[in-house]
C-alpha cells in the first residue's frame, strides 16, 4: 500500500472528526500493550527455555558444579521472571513494602538497643550507689572498732588513772566546811586569850601571830570562795547591756549569763554548762545567753576556736578551718530545758564533710553540755539518720525509747544549729526568721 504524501496526509487530518481520533489514539495504546504483551512472553520463553537447558546440562553431567549453585540459578531465573512478569507500579509498591518493612525492623532494634541501654546504665547507678553505701558503712563502721579498742586500751591500762569528776555542789559544801573551821577557830582563840590574860610577854606575841594569821586564813578562804562562786553562778545582765559591750546575739535572748573561763579545766566548764541547762529557772520559751569571755572586765568574747580548746573537742580539722570565730552558746527555757549552740560556716559544703566526720564523737562532746545531762551508754553507737524539721534537712540519733537525742541542721548556708530538742529547734527557727523586739 503507498504511502500518503504530507499534502494528503494534512487533508486527511484536518478532515478527521475528533471522535476518530480518539479511536486511533486507543488503537495505538492497544497495539502498545500488546507489544508489551508479547515481549514479555517472549522474555519469560527465553527463561524457561535457559531453565530447560540448565537441567538438561545437569542431567547430561556437562557443566555440573553443584547442586547448591544449580538452586542458586534457579531462584534468580524464578526471580527475573516474576520481575519480567510484574508491571511498573507493581515493583514500585513491592520496593516501598520493603522499605517499609526495613524501616520498621530497624526502629524495632533501636528501641530495643535503647531499652537495653536504659537499664544497663539504671544497674550501672544502682551498682555504684550500692558501694558508695557500704564504703560509708565501712568507713564508720572502722571509726566504731577504733573507737571501742581505744575505750578498751584505756580501762584495761592501770596506769591511767581517772581523774573523779568534781561538782559544784562538792566544792561549795568543802568551801562551807572550812569557812565552819575557820569559825571555831577564832572562838577557841579568843577564849584560850581570855583564860591567859596573866601570860608572859612572849605568850602575848604568840597570841597575836595566831589571831593575825587567823585573820589572814578567813580572808583568804573568803576571797576564793567569793571567786568561784562568781564563776559558777556569774549574774545575770540585761540583753541591753550585753549588746552594748559585747554586741548582739545572733539570736534575741531574754537573759544573758558573762562567764569568766580564762582560769577553768574542761570539767569545770562542763560543770558550769551543764549546771546553767540544767537549773535554768525562768518562764517557758526563754532563751538566756550563756557569754563566755576570757576573763572579768574582757569587752570581748571567747572564740570557737578558743572554746572547742578549752572543752578538747574532738572537731575535724576540715570542720574547724571553715568556721567563723563567732558562735553563740545558749539555753532554752522548756519542759526539759536544752542548751544549743549556733554557728557561722565559711563553706557549706566542707562545713558539712566536716559535722559528718564528727558524728561518732559528737554524742561524747556535746550531749551533757547541751542536755545537763551524761548520756546513755548506748547511745554513742546508736546510729545517725536524716529526717525533715520544718521544712529543713536535720541529721539526729536517737534514744533508746526513740526520742531525739541530739541533732544538727543547716538553717541556711551560713547558720549551723546543734541542740537536743526538737521543740529547742523550732524556737531558733522562729527567733531566725522573726524581727528582733525593739530594746528600751
């Protein structure tokens, strides 16, 4: 058949209806799918055809390498030919079923690394809480063996002898007891003058040295016995005065007690102190300020350091090099009276190393200056806890009946408070947190 010039091939167009070019336009689009079609089948003969020959050449023995490359060819021959079968859009969406698939298989194993990890690392914390745990328990548990020994070493050593502790009671009645002697010998004196008013020259001048030396005893005795009793039982002063001389408390005090401890032992002071908490008369809620100075007529107060000395403290030295030299030693006027010590910290964090490492002496060195009383033999071992007071953090050690023995809190980062009550402890709180009264 000729072909149609372009001349025609224009006319013919242009007198084409649109309807018969929708028909050609199909045609085209059929002829195509079956040269689709057919060139498929033509590639899926090809492959059954190199399937047959494949077996054909295992079974004539010729190119046999083995059986496993044979299942080898054979599912990629299987796999060409579906591809070759499978239109576009069919490997499109088997190739984002895949993808899919992977996506899914690998955030399945991310969250399951992760899973894994989060508990390797919450073992690995609990593991290394465990041992900070037993090292702390360790460490006092070595302090209370060295401790024990130590007591042990100095009851079992008969060359150490321990000094009796003397009360103020004790040396008031010896003070009344000579001051009673003295007394009878002035009477005797005087009556031994009168039955020799007849004696020699001599017997006169003997008399007098006697009567002289008499004099000078009852003074002496009078004067000493004036002294400690100003020591042990010093006046009480006005808040106002003791503010004008030595500045204010750190708290307001009701009542302020100057105590001279330049010339005192450690167990004199004990005394004093614990005497001061323990025969404290004045009304409920009272707090009296017990000012320790150097001496009579000092315009200064004792420091810490000077304080810790005199009482020989057992305070780490990382406690005692961040503490300011000012502290206020006080009692608190209660059902059963306690005594409290307030004091200054340059450095919280060390200031807190510190008091942990006074814990297995501070029941010895504080309980009986604080409470007026000597503490249970028990309660040196008995062990330390943290608890909550008003909203503050406080560490204690409890009695045997399970009341608070002794405790101590950070009211701030510059306020350390020790006593061993806990209604004592509330009553700081309020006077650190409440103005001052005006002074008149």
């Amino acid at each position: 058949m000729d072909k149609p010039g372009p001349q025609s091939g224009q006319q013919s167009a242009a007198a084409t209806p649109p309807t018969t070019n929708t028909l050609a336009a199909r045609a085209i689009a059929s002829h195509v799918m079956e040269g689709d079609a057919h060139r498929r089948e033509e590639e899926l003969s090809e492959l059954l055809h190199s399937n047959t020959t494949s077996q054909d050449q295992l079974e004539d023995g010729t190119d046999k390498n083995s059986l496993g490359n044979f299942s080898i060819l054979i599912a990629k021959q299987r796999q060409m030919a579906e591809s070759a079968m499978e239109g576009e859009e069919r490997r499109k969406e088997r190739a984002l079923t895949d993808a899919s698939a992977r996506t899914a298989a690998e955030a399945e194993k991310r969250a399951r690394d992760e899973s894994a990890r989060l508990a390797k690392t919450a073992e690995e914390r609990e593991r290394e809480m465990r041992r900070i745990t037993g090292e702390a328990r360790e460490r006092q548990q070595e302090a209370l063996v060295k401790k024990n020994a130590t007591v042990a070493e100095l009851i079992n050593n008969s060359s150490i002898a321990v000094r009796p502790v003397r009360t103020l009671k004790e040396d008031m009645k010896g003070a009344g007891k000579d001051l009673s002697i003295v007394s009878m010998a002035i009477k005797e004196d005087e009556h031994r003058r009168r039955k020799t008013a007849v004696a020699t020259q001599e017997a006169k001048k003997n008399s007098m040295f006697a009567v002289v030396s008499t004099i000078l005893i009852v003074a002496g005795i009078a004067v000493g016995a004036y002294f400690f009793y100003s020591l042990s039982f010093p006046d009480s002063t006005g808040p106002e005065t003791v503010t004008q001389t030595y500045g204010e408390a750190m708290i307001f005090a009701e009542k302020s007690n100057i105590v001279p401890i330049g010339l005192l032992s450690d167990t004199q002071l004990i005394a004093i102190l614990r005497n001061e908490v323990g025969n404290l008369n004045a009304p409920l809620s009272t707090v009296e300020e017990v000012l320790m100075v150097e001496r009579v007529g000092a315009e200064s107060r004792v420091t810490l350091a000077r304080f810790v000395a005199i009482l020989r403290l057992r305070t780490p030295e990382i406690l005692v090099r961040n503490l300011e030299s000012g502290f206020m030693y006080g009692v608190h006027s209660a059902p059963t009276n306690a005594g409290f010590l307030i004091i200054t910290p340059q450095a919280y964090d060390r200031a807190f190393a510190g008091m942990l490492a006074w814990e297995p002496f501070l029941v010895r060195d504080l309980y009986s200056i604080l409470s007026g009383r000597s503490p249970e033999a028990s309660l040196e071992s008995s062990p330390w806890s943290d608890t909550v007071i008003r909203n503050v953090n406080a560490r204690i050690v409890r009695d045997g009946s399970g009341r608070v023995a002794l405790l101590y809190a950070f009211f701030n980062q510059n306020t350390l408070i020790i006593t061993t009550s806990e209604d004592t402890f509330t009553e700081i709180l309020t006077r650190l947190t409440t103005p001052r009264p005006p002074t008149r």
